[in-house]
C-alpha cells in the first residue's frame, strides 16, 4: 500500500473510536485532541484540497500548501473546537473556515512552505490528483459547495470501503469482500453481473450469493454509519447527515 | 484506495439506504414512496415469483411478544376479503429490527393523481362512495385505518378504487381473534408491550382527526376514519388539503349540501359526525342523485331548485306545453 496514504500511522488511519471526534476536539486532554484531530483531517483533507483547486483556482503546489497549512493552523489554534452545531454543520462551518484561510493567505500574498514544520502531515496529493483529472469535465457542472459535499461523500465511502476490505479480511470473510467488490463496485454494466453468475463464479448457490451481499452491506452500512457518527457533534446532527447522505433515518 | 466513480458513489448510498431483505423471501427492486411512517418499496416475491409492495416501518425497536403479536394481527387485517381492500399479505422484521408488511403491488394511479386529471365532480365523487363502501367493510370487521388520505387510495388500471396501507390500522373488536382492544399494526411510538402508547401520533396530520393529531390512541374508533373520509371528501372537492377555509370558499362550484357533508365528517365533536363509513356513503349517494341528504336542511327555494335541477326535462316538456297553449289561445283569438 502507498506509505503516503497513512496519516498518523496505519494503526490509526482509522480511529477506533466511533465517539464524536468533534466534541473530542475540545477536550482538555492532549491526545484526545490529537487524535480528533486525525480524525477530522482524514475526513475532510481530501475534499479540501479538491475544493481549493477548483474554487481557489490554485495550481496544485499551492494547493497542497493550503490544505497543509489550513489543517496545522486549525490544529495549533484548536479551531474546531469553536464549532457550535446549533449554527451550521461541521461541514459547512469547515469549509467557510477554509474559505477564510485561503482567502487570507491569498490576501497577505503569502505561499506556505510547510515542508520541515512539525505538522506536516502524510497526504496522498497524487491520488487527490489523479482523481481530479479523470473528473476534469464534471467538475465545472456543480457549484463549489455542492462539489465539496460531493467529495466528501466519495471520500467516506472510499474510506468506508477500505476499512470494509481490512475487516473482512481480518476475519476470515474474503469472500464476502469479493463478492461485494464484484458486484457493488464492478465498474462494467452492472447488468453484466448476476448474483446467478456470481454463483457460477464463486462456486457458491445463489441463496449464499444473496445472504452474503446482505450481510457485507449490512458491515459497510455500520462503517458509513460509525464514520459519521464520529464526525458530527450532536444525535441531531448525526441524524441529518445520515438521510443527507444515505437517505436513511437512523436512532 | 480505489477511486469511487459517480455511479459507484450512488449505487453505495442506495445500497446502503435500501433495506436489507437478507433471511426473508423478498428481493429488492427499487423504492417506491416515501413517508413519515416508512418507506414503501417493490420488492420480488421469489417463492411466488411475483411483485410485491413492501412497507418498512420506522419501528426502532423489536420485541418478540410484540413481533408475534403483530403476526397475529396482521392474520386479522389480511382476512378482511373485500375487492376494496389491499390486506397485508406478509408481516416480519428485517435483520437490522426494523418492521416490514408486504401487500399486493397494485398498479394504478393514486387519488390525488387521479383527481389531478379528472375534472369531473360526479366521478370524484363516485371514486369516494366506493372509498367508503371499503372503509365501511373494514369497520364493519372491527377495524379502523388511522392513515386514509388521497396517497393510500388508488384507482387501478379498470378503475376500481382500493384502500392501501391496512400497515397502521387498529383493531377495535378481535372478531378472528379471542382478544379485544388489542393493537395491531405498529409504528413509530409503539410501546415495547405492542400498543401504540397513549400520545403517539399515528397518521398524516392533515387528514387526520382532532383527536387522532393529540395522541388519544385510545379514543380512536370508527369516527375517526369518518373525519379522514371527509378530509379526502375536502380534496376532492377543492383540490387542496384541508385547511381553516371553508370547502366553498376555495372553490364557489362547490354545492351548499356537498360542502355541509364535508364539514358534518370533519366535525371537531365526534359525537357530530357520520355514526358510519356507510351513513357517509348514503348521503354522497343521495347528492349525486340530487336528494335531500341528511348533513343539510334545504329551505323551501333550494327544494324547488333542486326538484327543477333533477326534473329538468320534465320542467322543460311543461314549459314547452304551457308556452303552446299559451300560443294557441292568442291565436286563436285573432
């Protein structure tokens, strides 16, 4: 696996924890903060840095600097520790706390070198990059905010996946995983795929094809779900982003 | 990490979001309407190889007495044999605790749907006498709907009107079952004892009765249906859900007899509505065939005019017989 994707380490790219990492925020407590901390960048750094592109019209050297110096800045200034959920979602308080830092360091005619600084985080620019050109042409379609929101919904269920794939494996399930992988995120005509060939495939009956699926969505759905648990402040919160993002109504 | 696509993205939320049919005998095929109640999905019966309509409940959470007690009266709701009805076929719970009831996918256009491309007050009103004659069958088996409004009814491919979503009526008298005033059907709100607990709000606000928006569940009986009857008898008459306005002030087209049904159903007193589905359905019947109906006392002009009204052709071959003679006379005498 690329090193570059780490963020804190493989052991905590995904924290443990589903508590909110945004009341976590303003805890007392160092490593507590730290480790909300992690878990808000690994939820928004993508998206960001897709977002400074597009809106910022900032070439990708800028770019990455931006979004390196919105999230040390956020983090030595314990910023997000001063979002009230009664005012707006964490998203959008997010996103208009970075839209006043770029436009600041815009303003000042600054450019960020954060190369030896001590938080200096371990990004995947590359991939964030790649992404942004196999999408050069939808991009234009949407407002800003809208591509942010759509990011940071591509982004969850990316990581959402990813943690689905370690969990299966981890307990023994690889079927499970490849039967998900081949036909919920089969990038062919989904009518090509049958749970009937999928069956024939796997060797299985199609009734094992069928209870298998649900269950490996039934895991995806309580990683999605666990996901934003973590990264909304209050139950009221929480549930709003749930039916926002899965249409879903949860307890 | 593998780069989702936009399709890919939105397969997952559906996926996600989409119910998980996993240990029953239904397949998910997409979903159909959303409400304050649940979600009503088609899904594929693959025993009987056929569509079915599968309502998901927000019920949270489960008990087992309160699941078998639900089968029991889903058994009930599903006996009431009437071409009216839509029964539950199916009752069961999916791996995630949520409650599901499976009915007869019907293929037709919903009243309001209807009523949108149907100018005619004669066949609104038409479709509404059979909505009655069903919800009279119903009451007459002891059980009341909760939720009557222009979304569960609908008017299938030969134009027959049936009554959907039996998933949150109540049944007042066990006539199948040993056990009287026992719930039925449950939704959100619902006690871990199986009863809808007293407060709970069941139903759709503007169709439903006084008494029904303040969570009396247990003053709900027939009357209750009967004030949703004439919410829809409200919509059909001036297109609109009912509000504070009166039915002829938002549509002057609409008779003083036909407005008096209307409000008589939707009295606040319960003891001022119709007894019955079936007293309501007599009185549309009599407006249709321009009779005194029982909600409106006519003064003596509006009997004369609605005689005249009903008697037309008769009124005419008199006129035209008095105004030949008449004719004849004077002739005669120049």
């Amino acid at each position: 696996m690329d090193p570059d994707t780490d963020i804190g380490g493989a052991q905590q790219r995904f924290p443990v924890t589903n508590q909110s990492a945004i009341a976590a925020a303003r805890s007392d407590d160092h490593v507590v903060r730290q480790r909300a901390f992690d878990t808000i960048l690994t939820s928004y750094w993508k998206p960001a840095y897709k977002y400074i592109r597009l809106k910022w019209q900032a070439n990708n050297e800028d770019a990455k600097d931006l979004t390196q110096g919105f999230f040390a800045n956020a983090f030595e200034k314990n910023h997000f520790a001063n979002y009230d959920a009664r005012k707006a979602r964490f998203q959008t308080f997010l996103r208009t706390c970075l839209d006043g830092f770029v436009a600041n360091e815009r303003k000042a005619g600054k450019r960020l070198k954060r190369g030896g600084d001590a938080n200096h985080f371990q990004l995947d620019f590359l991939s964030a990059e790649d992404e942004l050109a196999m999408q050069a042409t939808q991009a234009n379609d949407l407002n800003p905010e809208d591509y942010f929101h759509r990011e940071w919904v591509r982004w969850m269920f990316t990581m959402s996946v990813e943690m689905l794939r370690e969990r299966c494996q981890s307990s023994g399930r690889n079927v499970h995983f490849q039967l998900f992988e081949a036909y919920d995120l089969n990038d062919d005509d989904a009518t090509t795929v049958s749970y009937a060939s999928l069956a024939k495939t796997f060797n299985l009956d199609a009734t094992t094809v069928n209870n298998y699926l649900a269950a490996t969505r039934r895991d995806f759905r309580r990683i999605v779900l666990d996901k934003l648990r973590e990264i909304t402040a209050t139950d009221e919160e929480f549930r709003t982003e749930a039916r926002s993002l899965l249409g879903v109504d949860v307890k | 990490m593998k780069w989702l696509s936009d399709s890919k993205v939105s397969h997952l939320r559906a996926v996600v979001g989409n119910p998980d049919f996993s240990g029953t005998k239904y397949t998910f095929v997409k979903e159909l309407a959303r409400g304050g109640m649940g979600t009503v999905y088609l899904a594929e019966d693959t025993e009987l190889n056929r569509q079915v309509a599968i309502k998901v409940l927000s019920t949270p959470e489960i008990t087992e007495d309160l699941r078998r007690r639900m089968i029991r009266e889903a058994q009930i709701i599903a006996r009431l044999e009437h071409p009216g009805l839509v029964p539950v076929h199916d009752v069961g719970v999916l791996p995630d605790g949520r409650v599901f009831y499976a009915m007869k996918f019907v293929r037709g256009v919903r009243l309001d749907e209807y009523a949108a491309n149907t100018t005619s007050t004669r066949e609104r009103l038409r479709k509404f006498q059979a909505v009655c004659d069903a919800v009279a069958f119903a009451h007459a088996h002891g059980v009341i709907h909760r939720d009557l409004k222009p979304q569960n009814i609908m008017i299938g491919s030969f134009g027959e009107v049936l009554v959907l979503d039996w998933g949150v009526a109540k049944i007042l008298r066990a006539e199948v079952s040993s056990e009287a005033d026992t719930l039925m059907l449950p939704a959100a709100g619902t006690n871990k004892a199986g009863d809808t607990a007293h407060g709970t709000v069941i139903g759709t606000r503007q169709y439903m009765s006084p008494e029904q928006a303040r969570g009396e569940i247990d003053q709900l009986d027939e009357r209750s249906d009967i004030y949703s009857l004439g919410a829809v008898f409200y919509f059909l008459l001036t297109d609109q859900a009912p509000n504070d306005e009166r039915p002829r002030t938002l549509n002057p087209k609409v008779s003083k007899p036909a407005e008096a049904i209307c409000l008589k159903a939707m009295a606040r007193d319960r003891a001022s509505r119709y007894a019955g589905a079936g007293e309501m359905s007599a009185d549309v019947s009599r407006l249709l065939d321009a009779e005194p109906v029982s909600a409106y006392r006519e003064n003596a002009y509006e009997k004369v005019s609605r005689w005249v009204g009903k008697n037309r052709f008769l009124v005419l071959l008199v006129l035209a017989y008095l105004l030949m003679r008449i004719f004849f006379i004077f002739t005669s005498r120049s």
